[in-house]
C-alpha cells in the first residue's frame, strides 16, 4: 500500500474508532425528583418518586463517576444524598445500592437500570407485606445506582476487547470516589431520631450490590473496610460480638476480581474454627454461576500474561470441617489469575434449583437461617442453598457457586429465582429489632 493510501486510511480509521467511543458525559443531568408512573419515564432524572402512596413505593437516585473514579457532577450527588439524608432523619429506610458492571451505564434504557427498578419493587412490597403482617409502619426503600463508564467502545464485537481496560477503570473508580460515597451512604441508615437524652433505635438498613466489574468496584472500595470492622478491637472490650461488615449486607454477583485479594477476608473469618452465635447475620455474600465464562475462562486467560514475571508461593491454610480446622494449600499463582467465584478453596455453598415454590415469611427465614447446621441445604422460592461443610454455617462471609440453570452467563443475573433469593438475603439480612442489640458473650 503507497503513502498516499495510508496517509488516507488512517484518518478514516481513526475516526471510525472514536465514533464507536460511549458518551464521556452523565446521563442524569436533572436534579430534580421526579415522580415516575406509567406515563412519566424520568430518564434524565437524578432522582426519582415511583408509584407514591402504593405497595411498591420506592425512590431511586443516580450518582455516576468517571474513568478517573471521580464524582462527575458534585451538585448531583449532593442532591441524591441531602434527599436520602432528609427521609433518614424522618422514618427509617431500607437502602440498597448497585453497582454495575461491563457494557453498562446510567441510561433509562439500560438492562440494569431497569431491573434495578424491578428489584425495588419487589423488595418495596415485601417490606409492605411484612409491616402490615406485624402492625408496623414500613420502611421507605431508597435506592442508589451507582453508575461508570462500563463500556468505552460501542462497536460490537470491538467492544469485547476492552475487558481488561474496563477492569482497570473499576478498580480507579472503586479505590477513588465510591468508598467515600458509600461511608456517606452509611451514615444515613445510622442516623437515629428521637428526642431527649436517649434516641430512638431506628431499623434503617442498608444493602451493596456488585456486578461483574461493579463487583470488583465494590470489593475494592471496600476491601479494608470490612478487614477492619470483622474484628472488634474497640478499647475494654470483655466480650465477644457478631462479625461486622459494611452496612448490613454486601453481594458481589460474577464479581471480576482475583481470589488472591480475598484471602485475608477468608483466613480471618476461618481463624480457631470460630463459633458464631446464632444471632450472626450474613455479611458478605459472592454468587458466581458455573457457566459464566467471562470470569471463568477469560479471567484467568488474562492473567495469565499479567502475572507471567510475578513470583508465587504455596501457602498452608485451613478449612473448617466440624469445627476443626483441616490443612489445604493454596497455590497463589492459582489464586492470583482465578476469579473469586471459581476458586474451589474459598467456596463455601452451592446454590441449584429446586422445585419449591413456596416463599417463606419473615419471621420463617429468620428462624431457618439461625438454626443451620454444617451440610444442610435451605429452600428458597424456587432455588436451594447448600452449605459445603468447609466452614461453619453461620459464617458471614459466603462464596456461593451458583447453578447455571439460575444464573446462566455472565450477565444473566436477573432471572426470577435469583432475584428471589437475593430478595431474601436481604430480608434475612435487614431484621427488624425493638431494641439495640445487646452484646454476646462467649
């Protein structure tokens, strides 16, 4: 090819490529609420009112970041959390964010975006549900979508190139802005109304959800957090607690980040074979399917050559097997290029489907889940949790290997079982309490 041809092709090309580049700019450019029915879309709204005064209220905000892991519009946060910090303040609340992941963003039309929306409906009626079963007011549901620039390129096919830049981006975007956004976010389910000397206990709760590299957005941001807040080193303590987390519950659904950056949270949370209380209520929970390639076979394809001039060891750790603890060794080159989800060493449940149609009420999960024993297996509406024996059953930390008949790829993360059991989780995870609770002693 001659100079000329070149000199002529490139431009074209290079114009191709950046007209297959997403937006660089948010989608949620209107501040105000908007309330959202059936004619009303609100779809450059950062916040929004759906279905007020009906079963399946709930609100909705927006917070995007850019590759940078820099709040794009600080009037745009603000706005979203002086609302959710107002309605706190007022009458307790059920918080739950998402994070998304790859191929992703903000906009109306978005899969996430919407399935999110359906996501607090479900959680808005259920929470409806169990106030007017018990003679209580309910909880308003709140919830923040989290929003980044998942896909850079919009060519198809093109586009599935980018997943280890993507990966970059939501580890910039996890270790910058979103941790700051989420401790803010956690303050507001803490806050405590009342009057005189002595506030009122308020059951606000909060949820984190994390897909693909929304997961790994997630688990980097709050990584420390949860190391530091499993042990209570709080000066004179003479007793000893439940295990703590972020919020009430974190879920990471085919999260993209490597086992190895796990480790620590597994090693503490397995240390002497601990024995949970039964008032210990899941903290972390990592759904990974069997089928999903992304992070199953491109994960580790990838890492390969990343981690290619790293050195490596074999550590000797232990798992828990009738409260002893059992040696295994763990290859960190293994550990360093396998997603967590994958990881057999860190697996702790086995979720499949089951024939059971039948959903529990409140008071029944609650019950059920503190009453597990090593190897049993729980049924949901429609899905059955196992417990792999590895651990003890009242662990707060689970890895769960998920069916691909619940969970068939990498993004097919909605279907009406698994929304189901996530649905519970949370329930499980979000009690009602009449009280603060009192400490547990050994």
């Amino acid at each position: 090819m001659s100079y000329s041809k070149i000199s002529l092709t490139l431009p074209f090309l290079l114009l191709l490529f950046l007209g297959g580049c997403s937006t660089n700019l948010p989608y949620r450019s209107d501040f105000n609420e908007c309330k959202m029915t059936a004619q009303t879309s609100c779809s450059s709204s950062a916040i929004i009112h759906h279905e007020a005064k009906k079963k399946d209220e709930y609100y909705l905000g927006f917070v995007e970041f850019d590759d940078q892991g820099q709040v794009r519009e600080h009037d745009q946060m603000e706005k979203v959390l002086d609302k959710f910090y107002g309605m706190a303040a007022k009458e307790e609340v059920l918080l739950i964010t998402f994070v998304h992941g790859w191929h992703h963003n903000a906009a109306s039309d978005d899969g996430n975006v919407k399935s999110f929306h359906n996501l607090l409906g479900r959680i808005s009626r259920v929470e409806s549900q169990s106030a007017q079963q018990s003679g209580r007011a309910a909880r308003k549901v709140l919830g923040l979508y989290i929003g980044w620039r998942g896909e850079s390129i919009e060519i198809p096919y093109v586009n599935d190139l980018t997943f280890w830049e993507r990966k970059n981006t939501a580890e910039n975007v996890g270790q910058m802005g979103v941790t700051g956004v989420l401790l803010k976010l956690e303050e507001i389910v803490n806050v405590k109304a009342g009057t005189g000397d002595k506030p009122k206990y308020v059951n606000s709760r909060m949820v984190v959800i994390g897909h693909s590299f929304g997961g790994a957005v997630v688990f980097t941001a709050l990584q420390q957090v949860l190391n530091d807040r499993y042990i209570n080193s709080k000066p004179g303590k003479t007793v000893s607690n439940d295990a703590q987390g972020f919020g009430d519950l974190v879920i990471l659904v085919n999260p993209a980040f490597e086992a190895m950056h796990y480790a620590t949270l597994y090693d503490i949370s397995q240390q002497y074979c601990r024995n949970y209380y039964p008032s210990q209520l899941p903290k972390l929970a990592v759904l990974t399917s069997e089928s999903d390639l992304a992070t199953k076979w491109a994960f580790p394809a990838g890492r390969f050559f990343s981690t290619l001039f790293e050195t490596h060891s074999t550590l000797t750790r232990h798992y828990c097997k009738d409260n002893r603890p059992i040696a295994m060794e763990i290859a960190e080159g293994e550990a360093d290029r396998t997603a967590i989800g994958h990881f057999k060493p860190y697996q702790t449940h086995y979720l499949d489907v089951t024939d059971n149609k039948k959903r529990m009420k409140t008071t029944e999960l609650e019950t059920v889940w503190s009453g597990q024993t090593a190897g049993n297996s729980l049924d949901f509406e429609g899905s059955r949790l196992t417990h792999l024996g590895r651990t003890h059953p009242l662990n707060p930390y689970m890895n769960i290997k998920v069916d691909s008949e619940l969970i068939g790829d990498h993004n097919d993360i909605w279907g009406e079982e698994v929304v189901s059991f996530l649905r519970d989780l949370i329930v499980i995870s979000t009690p009602i309490k009449e009280t603060e609770n009192s400490s547990n002693q050994d």
